[in-house]
C-alpha cells in the first residue's frame, strides 16, 4: 500500500462537509480537493413523520452531485444512537439517546435504519464508522469496553460489505474511551491520555486493519490547542508530550496492506474548537497557514495518503484562505505559508496593491486566535511583515483595490472579502 512522501501530492484531500453544498463546488475542485465525506445524521431525524427518510434522500443526492463533479465521497455512520422517532422533526439534544451495544435489540433495529442509509448510497465510495461524539455507553448503561465498539464496527463493516460491495470501508475512533470511560471531562488531560491508550489497544487487535478496512486517525497531539495546552500545564508531559501516532503506528498499518491510511484534524482550519473557543474569536477573516503547514508536513513524514479536514457552511467564509491553505499544502511540499498568502493576496487584490494586502494578511496572521490558545512551546515564529499594528494595516488597507478580473472562483467576491477583512482589523486594533 502506498506510502506518502514529500514533495508528492497526497491521494486523498478532503474536506468533512457535512452535508452537500453544490454552490461551492468549483471553489473545492479549485483549490485540488478529491474526496468529500458526508455525514449521516438520520438518526438525528423523526422517523415516523418522514424526516429520516427526507434526509436520507438528500444524502444520497449529495453523493451522486459530488461524484458528478468529480470527488469521491465518504459517508460518516454513527455508533450506538437510537432512531429518534418524535415527536419533535429533529432530535432536541444534539447528542441522541445511546444503547448498550450488548442489547441485541437495540442492535438490530439501529442496523436497519444503517441498511437503509447504506442501500440509498451505495454508489458512495466508501463509509465510515464513527466512535463517539455522539456515542459510547454512559455509565448508568453498565460497564463497557473497547470491544464493544469493534464488535459494532465489525457488524457494520459486513453490513457494508453485502449491501456496497464496492464501497471501502474505514473506522474513526474518534472518542473512543467514551466506550470504556464516559466520564473523562475533555477540558482534563486524562481525557487526551486515556484516548490515545484505546486507540493504540485498537491498533494492536488482529483482523481489524487491513486491506479491507481503512483508519481516520484525530491526530490530536500534533494541532489541537486544546490538547497540547492541557499537556503543557503538567509538569511531566511539558517535559516529555505525548505524541501519537508515530510513523512506526502507521508502518504497521501499511505493513497489513490497510489502503486507507487517513490524518483527521477536525480543528486544523478553525479558530475556535469545541468548548475552547478562546479569546477574540470571531466569523471574520482567518489565517492560520503556519499552522496547517506544520501539521500537512508532520503528516507527511508520518506517512499519511489522505488527510480530512473539516469545512462548515457557518464558518466557511472566515477561513476560506485556511481551506485554500490546507489543499494546497497537501498538494505540494515546497510551497511555503508566505507563498500561499501570496497566491491568495493575486486573487483578491489588484496587482497594484497587491503587496500590501500581502503584509496585511501576514499581519492578521500574527494576531491569531488559534496561535493565541496555542502554549508557547507550540508557537510558529510570525511573519516578518512592516505592519505593526492594526490601526496601520487599517490604514493600508483603504489602499487596497479588488481584484474584479479574478477568475478563481472564491466563495465571495473580492470586494466582499476585503470589507469583512477590515471588520476584523477593527477587532483587532480595539483589542490593543
């Protein structure tokens, strides 16, 4: 099975979408996106009243829109999650009610409603089975234990198998210790440890991995703020961070002959992360280059074919540069942050002032919010830029002309991008 190695473009790079947003097609195929992954949230919908059905639909016809144009698609299933059935359209809580995975009867009704979303998208290329968030066995259920999300993904997997005999199939452990430990609190360090203990126990088990079932790995120790502050305040791990996987994990996964060998890093691209939204966050202009670069490069060495990032329809405008960054990172090894900005900068600003937008940008990049919730041991060095200060990017960016030939199909016009930047510029500069 293939290996990655710089400066070779990674296979697969894709973007979790959610759900399928055709308007923004051309901007993904533009900047070198190849696979997209919906996701399933039929559980989430009345299956008395025909919402489930309406969303399965939807999710098929997001399948064959993306494929018509080109990407592979993934579809993300959802673990032990009951069918919500009302009275309400959509579930209330966001989260579902869980069942033990022992109970058979549970089992076997969520594996009917799976069947139906599985036989509506069979042409997909491949699904996924999702560990938790939602999902695992809170403990008033009893207790649980790794097997029982493996015994679950193991039943889906042979679902998969009869019903898309051509789809592949992977499995994200994201959340995984929900499984075994539902009360490990996220905002704690134990949590992140405890994490990495079952996925490597799910590594090491024989006859899951292999040529027929791929693996999505968070990667949680290489990016995420949240993580690797919660590291950096204990003593020990500041000392010595965790950090998983290594590139002898992924060896032994290539060495199985796994096909799918995929980085997952659901916050790469955003400021703000779940609970951890930080000082200054704000749906306006981002830039985090320095940062997906880091982390595409480490994937890289570590061997990686594929890496999923995460867009939303909510936050898609403010990191649009981010999503551009990400895809052209994975495409080629020899570009550098600063030369990205720069391709971005030729898209929204006229030649003339294009320069300027450039230290601009780096600028806006220096004040960060995903750098800000970063410890200092994890920080990039900033940009060399001649703007110092917001109330002089703000004055410079008055200068600064929309670029009305560009033909790269943004998600907003040029003269859009340019007023929601200042937006974020005024932020910044009252926050001096």
């Amino acid at each position: 099975m293939t290996r990655i190695s710089s400066p070779q473009a990674i296979p697969d790079i894709g973007l979790y979408i959610w759900s399928d947003t055709p308007d923004q097609h051309d901007f993904w195929k533009a900047c070198g996106y190849t696979t997209m992954q919906l996701c399933d949230l039929g559980w989430h919908r009345n299956a008395e009243n025909g919402m489930a059905e309406q969303h399965t639909q939807a999710l098929a016809n997001g399948v064959k829109s993306l494929q018509a144009d080109g990407f592979k698609v993934y579809i993300i299933l959802f673990a032990n999650i009951k069918q919500y059935k009302g009275p309400e359209d959509v579930e209330p809580t966001g989260i579902g009610e869980k069942f033990h995975p022992s109970d058979e009867a549970e089992m076997k009704e969520r594996l009917s409603y799976l069947r139906k979303t599985i036989e509506a998208c069979k042409s997909a290329d491949g699904f996924t089975m999702f560990a938790g968030d939602p999902g695992g066995i809170p403990d008033f259920m009893g207790p649980g234990q790794l097997l029982d999300f493996v015994n679950m993904a193991l039943k889906v997997k042979a679902l998969v198998k009869e019903v898309a005999p051509e789809a592949e199939f992977n499995i994200n452990p994201w959340c995984v210790s929900m499984f075994r430990t539902p009360n490990h609190d996220a905002m704690t360090k134990e949590f992140w440890l405890q994490e990495t203990v079952e996925v490597k126990q799910l590594l090491d088990m024989e006859g899951i991995f292999g040529p027929e079932t791929g693996i999505e790995l968070p990667c949680h120790d290489y990016y995420r703020a949240l993580t690797l502050r919660l590291y950096d305040e204990d003593p020990v791990l500041r000392a010595d961070p965790p950090l998983f996987p290594l590139k002898s994990d992924l060896d032994g996964l290539f060495d199985r002959q796994t096909k799918n060998v995929w980085a997952w890093p659901y916050f790469l691209m955003d400021e703000a992360d779940d609970g951890d939204i930080g000082p200054g966050n704000t749906p306006l202009p981002q830039s985090e280059t320095r940062y997906i670069h880091r982390f595409v490069r480490q994937a890289r060495e570590l061997g990686f074919n594929g890496i999923i990032g995460n867009w939303s329809y909510r936050g898609y405008l403010s990191k649009c540069m981010n999503t551009y960054a990400f895809a052209r990172f994975c495409a080629d090894d020899r570009l550098t942050p600063r030369q990205v900005i720069e391709e971005y900068a030729a898209f929204v600003a006229r030649e003339d002032c294009r320069s300027t937008l450039v230290q601009i940008l780096l600028f806006l990049e220096n004040n960060s919010n995903w750098q800000r919730k970063l410890p200092e041991s994890a920080h990039v060095e900033d940009f060399d830029t001649t703007v110092q200060s917001g109330k002089q990017a703000l004055e410079l960016l008055e200068a600064v002309s929309p670029n009305e030939a560009n033909a790269f199909p943004l998600p907003e016009s040029t003269s859009q991008y340019l007023q929601r930047l200042k937006l974020r510029l005024q932020i910044i500069a009252e926050q001096e």
